[in-house]
DNA sequence: GTAGGGTTAG
C-alpha cells in the first residue's frame, strides 16, 4: 500500500517537473488517499511552471482536506505568491506559518524574504530577517535582492557590507538593481570592485551591465562592454546575447539589432521580442507583423508588443483584436497586458469593453497593480465616467508618477479644476517628484477654468521650484490661457518671449488665433493665421482657425473664400464627430450628415433638450 | 517520493 503511494508521487513528480502537469493532475485527483508529500509534489509542479493561481488554489484544497502542511508545502506556496507578486495572499500564508509553528524553518524563513522583496516589501522582509537565528548564503541573497528591489539603496549596501561572504549572486543583484535604479556609475563602479574581489562575472553580470546601460541610455558604454563581453568569453550566453540586442534595439540602432539577432544561433523569445518591439517603436508596424506572424511560439509579452504597438499608434481596433487572439490561444494576459488593452480601450472611448476588462483584471489580481491602474484612471476619463476614474486611482496599490498625472488629467478634463489641483498637493505630499507631463496638466486645467493666477504660479515654479524647462507645449498652455481670459497682448508678449527661432511657435499662433475667433480681434487674427501658414504649410489648422475667425464676426464672404482657398491648396479637413456607445454598438454623429437612421427621433429628442435648457423652468 | 536565491523581453 505504502508503496504505491511512494510510486503514483514520484510518478507525479517527474511529470510535473517535466511540464506534463495535465497528465500529474490526473494521476493526483486518482488517488485515494494522498499524504503532504502527494501535495507537497504536485503543488511544486504548477508553482514550478509558473502556474500560481493553480498552485495557491490547491494549497487552498490542502488545508480544507486533512492533510498538514510542512516547510516544503509553505516553501511551494510561497513561491506562487512571490513570482505572481501577490503580497496579499503571500501575508496569508505568512500567517498560516505561523500557526502552523513553522517560524524558525530555515528554508521557510528564506521563502518568506523572497517572497516579501519580489513583492517589493523590503521592510517585511527585514523584519523576518531580525526575527531568525540561523541565516545561510540564500537568507542573505534574497534579504539584500528585498532591498535593491524595492530601490532602498543605501539599505542595500548595509546588507552588502554586513554578509558573512559575497557569493557572485550577490554582487550581480546589487549591480542589476543599481542598473535598474540608472545609477549607472555606481553600477560601473560596483563591476569594477567585484573584478578586485574573487568572483568572477558570469552572464548575469554582464546582462546587468548592459541592462543598465540600457536603462540610462548610454549607447558607447554598452557598445565598450559590448567587447568586454566577446573578449571574455560570455558573448553566446542566451542571457548576455538578449540584453546586447535589446540594448542596440532600444538605443536606436535597429540595423546593429539585427545583426545580433541573424547572427544568434539560439533564437530565444527575448530576442524576437526585443526586434518586434523595436519596429513598434519606429512606427513600421508592417515589419512587427511580419516578424511576429514568423514567431514559432508566441508568449505573453509577444502578444502584449502588439497590442500596445498597436494601440500607441492609434490602431485600437487592431489591438484588441490581438486581445482576443491572445486570449483563443490560452494564453493569460498578465498586469501589462490588461495596461495595453485599457489603453486601446480609452482611444477608441468604448467604456462598456472598458469595464469589462477591469472586470477581468480584477478576477485575475491584476486591478489594484499600477500599470492597470493607471490604464483604468485614464480609460474611465476619457470614457467620460469621472467616478471611475477616481476609484480605480484609489485602489492602486502603490501609486507612481504616471498615476498622478492620469488623475490631474482626468479632473482637468471634466473640468474639475479644484479637485485636481488637489491631486498635485497629494502628489508633492507623496514625495513624488513632478514631470513635464505634470504641469501640462496643471496649465490645461488652469487655462480651462480660467485660474490665471494659479497658472503663472505654477508655470513660474515648475522652472523655479522643480528644475524643468519649458517646452513648447507649456508655452502655449500659458498663451491659451492668457488668450482665453481675454489677455491678447499678454499672450502674445508671452509667445515671443519664449520661442526659440524668433517666430513664435506653430502651437501657440493656434492658441492665439483661437483666442483672436472668441473674443474678435479680426485684424491680429488675419495677421497670424498668415504667419501659421507660413509655419505650417501642410496643415489646415491655419485655414480653418481663420475661417472660424470670420464666421464669429459674421464675415461670411472672407470666411468662404478662406475656404475655398484651402481646398485648392488641396488639403482636407477631417470633420470632428460625436460618439455613443449603445449595446456594444458604436454609434458615431457628424455635422450635416442626415442618413442616420433614427435621425428624426434624434432630432426630436434634441429639441426637447435644447427647449428645456433654454427654459430651466420649464418643468 | 516533495523544497529555498539572481536572469533577459512587453
């Protein structure tokens, strides 16, 4: 009897170590009776193959059934929490730890410190740490690998320096978290000492090394250790091939990418990536097509290049059409998937579609994550749905940069000029360092509620208080707001002061004939829609500016023959429209266009609405 | 018969 149960669990074994999970389950869910080993085995296997949610809802099943769990089960379980990065549910079997009395196992302790700086919580982790009498190599690894994690540097360093012995592995996770964290000097520095020391580099350094070269751009650096790594032997390591071509990939040289990439006797996943990515950030999506339909095997983060390839280039439809694709393959969006989507998703304002997808990032862990999140905030905003945006921004996790700007955004866009100036008092109050993004937001909300005094605070401190300088864009949210309040001359001094040819730049002369239309100032109208056409030639902005410009004073002649003039220079408008989503329809409204089919309700419907607008008494 | 660390790509 024993010993077929020692038989069917190494069988289980093998196979689910051999990736054949499908065939182990069967043999497992056969069984009559299952010991903690039964579990411990099968619970390994999906854990292994990064299985996680399987892995933590067997560990559910184990502890309802009557087995007992033991460090193995815990070390297994704790390691689905820590590679899906679920804090939450890695507390959870933190505290069965503890229940269980497994508190002073040494390999449970390790998966503890693991499992706490994957999941980015250093200060736990450490905690664990203070707690344990019997530390080895891996409690030292895995507590300092906690700190560079979660960039606490100087924390990182302490650890460094206090360990009994510096294994490689050590000196490769503080060079890679340095690269990370784009101290790239440090890195460097780092290198150099360990090259003094005993250990020697192997293909994880050198993949650290370039990362961060990657990471702060520096092309010449990564070009030198390019060398240093033929000349030391590790250049065909997979590892130190992937980071070489993603560094010539990201840095621009898509030729030399190439290179790297045909000459690669090993074609892994990372490298096809690496080059489908790149064409996506040329802009030549044909190429990332091709080279992606001739992928072999297509993994998530191949899919997820596409859709937000796809997406950021302004094809939403195309992207979630490889959405779906992704999903009929089986294959499981994860956190940056569900970001790319949201981001399709807000480009093409489809809201319903929108919530689904929260729905499924929530069901999957994936709702509270910062990518996610920050894809919510926005898609709700330009969804036109404020209140959604505001609670999917308060159930991020950890709130980043982008996070806070995504919310000043979405206030700004409703017009909610308080509310998002508050979420820039949170900011600063966060310690978050703001961007340029930032006080685009800030001016756009300035200049559409009419704060103008706010404006010139916020437009002086940005190069005052936080050390950025001004671009075009921020000139004319500063033009478009003087403009707007009625401030011409104001406005205008301001675009001449800041631009940097001589002429003022082509975004602020549209802010200023904007201006010039709303409050009619024909004359110094027609004056800079003359100067736009001369900045923009191939846009039609200037003639149709102009033409608005006319109309709003009733100079219908001049406003035609604007017109007319645009036409023979052979540029195009593209009508603005409306649009509605109805029962997963699209439904989309263009001025003049009169063949909807319920255009007379519509017309109907619209009278009403614009009846009882006019007369608020009226009901 | 089961277990613990770093690894590149979106």
């Amino acid at each position: 009897m024993n010993s077929s149960l020692f038989q069917i669990t190494s069988k289980i074994a093998a196979l689910a170590r051999s990736g054949c999970f499908v065939q182990a389950r069967k043999l497992f869910d056969g069984m009559s009776y299952r010991d903690t080993v039964a579990w411990n085995s099968m619970l390994a296997g999906y854990s292994q193959l990064g299985l996680h949610q399987e892995a933590l809802s067997l560990f559910h099943q184990m502890r309802i059934s009557n087995a007992k769990p033991d460090p193995f089960t815990f070390t297994a379980a704790l390691s689905a929490c820590a590679d899906s990065g679920s804090l939450l549910n890695g507390t959870k079997v933190h505290a069965l730890v503890i229940v269980s009395g497994y508190q002073s196992s040494l390999a449970v302790n390790n998966s503890l410190i693991d499992m706490y700086g994957k999941c980015l919580n250093a200060f736990s982790a450490g905690e664990v740490f203070q707690a344990m009498d019997d530390t080895n190599e891996v409690t030292w690894c895995s507590l300092l690998f906690a700190y560079a994690n979660s960039g606490q540097f100087n924390a990182a360093r302490e650890i460094f320096n206090l360990m009994p012995r510096k294994v490689d592995i050590a000196w490769n996770t503080m060079i890679a978290g340095l690269g990370r964290c784009g101290e790239i000097e440090l890195c460097l520095d780092m290198f150099k000492k360990m090259l003094q020391s005993l250990c020697e580099p192997d293909q994880w350094t050198y993949s650290a090394l370039i990362s961060a070269c990657t990471e702060s751009s520096e092309l010449l650096c990564g070009c030198v250790l390019h060398s240093v790594i033929i000349k030391s032997g590790w250049s065909s390591a997979v590892e130190a091939k992937n980071s070489i071509l993603s560094l010539y990939a990201k840095l621009g040289s898509l030729s030399d990418a190439m290179k790297i990439f045909e000459s690669t006797g090993i074609l892994t996943q990372v490298s096809w990536n690496a080059i489908i990515d790149a064409h996506m950030k040329g802009g030549n999506l044909h190429e990332a097509f091709h080279m992606f339909q001739c992928l072999p095997e297509k993994n998530t983060v191949s899919w997820t290049s596409m859709i937000s390839g796809y997406a950021k280039n302004g094809y939403g439809e195309e992207a979630l059409s490889f959405f779906a694709g992704m999903v009929s393959s089986h294959l499981l969006p994860d956190d940056f998937t569900f970001g790319s989507v949201l981001h399709a998703c807000s480009n093409l304002a489809i809201l319903g579609y929108g919530r689904m997808i929260h729905g499924s990032a929530f069901r999957r862990g994936f709702s509270t994550y910062v990518y996610v999140g920050n894809g919510l905030v926005n898609m709700y905003a330009k969804c036109g749905d404020l209140d959604g945006s505001i609670l999917a921004f308060s159930d991020i996790y950890e709130k980043d940069l982008v996070s806070f700007n995504a919310m000043l955004f979405a206030f700004g866009l409703h017009g909610k000029a308080k509310q998002a100036l508050q979420v820039y008092e949170d900011m600063i109050a966060s310690g978050t360092k703001p961007d340029k993004m930032t006080f685009i937001g800030l001016l756009m909300t300035c200049s559409h509620s009419g704060l103008i005094e706010d404006g010139h605070v916020f437009f002086e401190s940005m190069r005052s208080a936080h050390g950025l300088s001004y671009e075009a864009d921020h000139v004319a949210c500063m033009v478009d707001m003087l403009g707007r309040g009625g401030y011409l001359t104001e406005a205008r001094e301001l675009a001449n002061k800041y631009s940097k040819t001589g002429y003022i730049e082509a975004n602020s002369c549209e802010a200023l004939l904007g201006a010039c239309s709303a409050h009619s100032e024909v004359e110094t109208g027609t004056f800079l829609g003359e100067e736009l056409k001369v900045l923009e030639p191939d846009k039609e902005m200037s003639y149709v500016l102009q033409s608005n410009l006319y109309c709003a004073r009733g100079l219908w002649k001049e406003a035609a023959m604007v017109r007319k003039a645009m036409i023979d220079e052979g540029l195009k408008k593209m009508p603005g429209c409306s649009w509605i989503e109805v029962r997963d329809k699209v439904t989309s409204f263009v001025a003049g266009n009169h063949f909807h089919p319920h255009m007379e309700e519509l017309c109907k419907i619209i009278y009403f609405l614009d009846f009882e607008m006019r007369n608020p008494c009226f009901l």
